[in-house]
C-alpha cells in the first residue's frame, strides 16, 4: 500500500488505498450501516422479487450488502470488490457468497445477460460521471432484468460526510444528478428515499 495513491489524481487508485487501508476495521462500519440495510432490503423486496433469483454484488466490501439478499433465499450470490484486503475478510465470513476480486468497470469475466439482478451499494458516488456510466453500463450488459444501486439521495449524516471528503468522492453532484444518469439508460427508474439521505434507484431493463 502506497500513501503517494491516496494524492494521486487517478480516482480508482485513491480509493483502493483508503479500503485497503479501512479493510481491518471495515466491520465496524458494516454494525453502522446494518440496521440501514435491512431497511433498504425490505423495501426492494416489495418493488422487485428476490427469492431464486442469481445475483451480482458489485463493490462489495466486506459483504453486508449482499448478504441482505440471503434472506430472500437467492439462488446464488456472485460478489465483487477491487480490495484484495475486503475479499479476504469477506470470505472469512463464511456467508456461502461467492466473493472474487474483480473491478466494477471491468467485468469481461461475466457473460452478457448472466444475472437476474446487478446491485451495488454506496459504490458509484465514489466515482466521476464518465466513470460511473462505465460501470452502469457494464452491470446492465450482464443484467437480465434489474440495476439496484442502494447509494446517496439526499443529505448525508456528519459521519457518512467526513468518510467522503476523505474518498474526495463525488457524492454531491451525485446526489443531484445521478437519477437523470439512469433515466439515460433505462426503461424505467425508480428512486425511493429510505433514510439517512440514502435510498435506492431500481433500474428496469425489460
């Protein structure tokens, strides 16, 4: 791990090293955003079915996202992060999640049309603009039916604040503009606030 990354102008380098650096206490911000989660997984679940579907994390962490979707009894879960550091306490994790090292915005490994869902979560603020369609448009080429994105909506709580300044993501004109950015390449989008100014955007493709 190289701190010089950390100021270098190239956003994905940034961020390997801030989550490669956070990996070891990763958990404690999952017991955070847990109870957040679920929440948001209660309410997909009434927009889109869950039960046997085959699912793609992208950018998953440590897991806690994806493993929201066990739950729902999917018939399998494929989990992705470009963290070595993140992989490897996930899988410790034992959750019967399928975790590979893999970038968001390279998923040549994966056939088009190989998942039922494609879902990230606060993934894509971490992004510039011209990033972000290059990773939607890979999920959407793998995805057979929806994008999930469970991300920022609106105002974001002093803790989530300072994790982002020091990303330097993109999160506020993310949260302004990033619902326009689906309607782009979608049939039909859904916003729907959940709470802690985060929500989720369903992207439909058939």
């Amino acid at each position: 791990m190289i701190l010089i990354d950390y100021f270098s102008k190239d956003s994905h380098k940034r961020a390997l090293f801030i989550f490669n650096l956070i990996a070891p206490i990763y958990k404690l911000v999952d017991k955070y955003l847990n109870e957040s989660f679920s929440k948001a997984i209660n309410i997909l679940s009434e927009e889109v079915e869950l039960q046997n579907k085959i699912i793609l994390d992208i950018g998953t962490g440590t897991g806690a996202w994806a493993s929201q979707f066990l739950l729902y009894q999917p018939q399998k879960i494929i989990a992705v992060d470009f963290s070595k550091k993140m992989i490897a306490i996930a899988r410790n994790k034992k959750l019967g999640i399928d975790f590979q090292q893999m970038n968001a915005n390279d998923l040549r490994k994966i056939q088009d049309n190989t998942f039922d869902i494609v879902t990230s979560s606060y993934v894509l603020h971490g992004m510039n603009k011209q990033e972000r369609q290059e990773v939607l448009l890979e999920m959407k080429r793998v995805s057979k039916e929806y994008i999930v994105i469970h991300d920022f909506t609106s105002k974001t709580t002093p803790f989530i604040a300072i994790l982002e300044f020091l990303e330097r993501s993109d999160y506020p004109y993310f949260k302004n503009h990033f619902l326009k950015e689906m309607e782009l390449l979608f049939t039909s989008v859904k916003k729907i606030e959940v709470e802690n100014g985060a929500g989720l955007y369903i992207g439909k493709i058939i």
